[in-house]
C-alpha cells in the first residue's frame, strides 16, 4: 500500500489559495510513490485524516489530532505561525512555508517605487484637465537611500535584496540587534516590518518609534499588524509627520470601514495580499516536494 498524502489547500476565498484538481494531478506526477489524495471539503480532509502518512494544509484543529496516528509530516504553505489553528505534538514533523519572501519583496519594493517614483500620486495626471502636467508627485531617487527592515528573516532578506539591487543602502533588525532600532529609526528613509505576529511584537513600532522617523520616511508593513500602532501612524499622516504608509497588514482583518486609517492621507491599504500570486501553491508544492525528497522518500 502506498503512504498517503493528503492535501486539503482552501483559505479565506482566495482563488491563488485554494488548489484545485488540476493543480494536485501534476503535483502527483511528481511522487507516483505516493497516492495523492485531495480533499476538496474539511469533511472529506476529516474522514481521510487517519489513513494519511503525509498532510499539506492551511488550517487544523486540535479535535483532529486522535485521528493522526500515522502522520509523520503536516506542512502548511503558510509563513505566519499563528494560522494552523493548533498545537501539533513533537512527534509530527511541522514545517511552514519559506517561500513567500520572493513574491512579497517584490510586493514591498514596488510599494515603496510607486510613491518615491511619483507612480502612484501621478496617477491620472494626464488626464483631459491636465493632459501634459510639468511636474510628478514624488520624483525621488530611492538609490543612495537608507532602508531598514525590521524582521530579518526569510522575507525581510527577500525584500533586503532587491533594494540592494536598486542602489539602497540596507540595515536589518533581528533580536540581536532590536536594541539598535531606535538609533536607525532617526536615519531611515524607508521603514520595513516583516514581522511574525507574537507578544514580543505587539505594538512594536508605537507612537514614540513613529516620532523617530523622518518626515519624509515612508513605511511598508508585510508582516502582521500587531507590530504596528495604527492609532499613532493615523496621526502622523495627518500632521505631516511621516510621507507615506503601505500597509498589507492591519490588526483587524477585514479592516473596519470605519477605521482611522481609512481616512488618513497618503495610507494605502492592500487586503493581505502581498503574497498573491496564481503559481503560489505551485511553490508551496515546489518547497514541499524539496523536503520531501531529501528528507522522507527513502524512509522505510
């Protein structure tokens, strides 16, 4: 009998989240070892829970766990260690996704081009009113300019990357340097939170940390919102204080109609989606089969 794997891949409606049938059949022609089985419901994953060898996910309950005794692996494509829903027990192997950071530095940086370039604020300014302006929001060079990216890990060294490639001058801050941050807030020019969502990082970047900007600073937060006072940046954009926020994060998700960032000047708000795109479960599946082969196939 061949060990099972079984994929259940459906999060939040999002289409780039949510495998489908085409997708696991060329996933299976990769390890026809296993016999791949797709679970297209929280029930049918249920009641295939307990012949499973192999488990790839995104969400999982406690109420489930008698049902694994023969899981040896539960990988979930998610990056965020919060997600799972549940604690799984040290005799499972547990893995989250390490391939994000490509997708959302690209995400990040194109943030920060849009309003240093004048992209974004130039928008419809050669429209019929003004169909040839003389001058572009923005117009800054970010090459030559100071980044620090808070959160160094896979993502933040993703995003480091790339702004190294356009001529930026990059810090990152881990906890071994954490004590650092409020020094680097004073020269930063381009502010980055790739951070996980723990208590360590609850309002990490507060109204005191916001104040250490520059005026002309912008910030990007890829993260999770908990590391971020939303009260304190809704006030800095409105006194000047800070030129710009990007947020993909917020700490309430969907974030409330009503909130202040809403209405705060130059905020711009993406619905965690700084991820997206349509081969991301092709590249969960990609890392997936890496450690598969190099770590379980030849077990016994």
């Amino acid at each position: 009998m061949k060990p099972i794997l079984l994929i259940w891949l459906a999060f939040r409606e999002v289409a780039d989240f949510t495998a489908t049938r085409g997708q696991v059949a060329r996933w299976a022609e990769e390890v026809p070892e296993l016999e791949v089985v797709f679970a297209e419901s929280q029930e049918a994953f249920v009641r295939n829970l307990s012949k499973a060898t192999y488990v790839m996910t995104f969400r999982f309950s406690e109420a489930w766990l008698p049902l694994t005794y023969r899981v040896k692996w539960m990988a979930t494509p998610a990056a965020g260690r919060e997600l799972l829903g549940a604690r799984i027990p040290d005799r499972i192997r547990l893995t989250h996704g390490t391939f994000h950071g490509a997708l959302m530095a690209e995400t990040a940086v194109g943030m920060l081009l849009a309003v240093r370039r004048g992209l974004l604020p130039g928008l419809g300014l050669c429209g019929p009113e003004a169909p040839w302006p003389k001058t572009l929001p923005g117009r800054c060079a970010i090459a030559g300019s100071r980044a620090t990216i808070v959160g160094y890990g896979h993502i933040g060294k993703a995003i480091g990357a790339k702004l190294k490639a356009l001529g930026v001058a990059v810090t990152g801050v881990t906890h071994a340097n954490l004590g650092e941050l409020d020094a680097l807030l004073a020269q930063t020019d381009a502010l980055f939170l790739a951070l996980p969502a723990t208590a360590e990082t609850d309002n990490l970047l507060d109204a005191r940390r916001l104040a250490l900007l520059p005026r002309h600073a912008v910030l990007v937060n890829v993260g999770r919102g908990n590391a971020l006072d939303e009260e304190a940046l809704a006030g800095a954009l409105g006194r000047g204080d800070l030129h710009a926020a990007f947020l993909d994060v917020m700490k309430e998700e969907p974030y409330p109609a009503d909130g202040p960032l809403r209405r705060a000047p130059r905020c711009y708000l993406l619905p965690h989606a700084s991820a997206f795109s349509p081969d991301y479960l092709d590249r969960a599946f990609a890392e997936w089969l890496g450690i598969y082969r190099r770590d379980f196939r030849n077990q016994g």
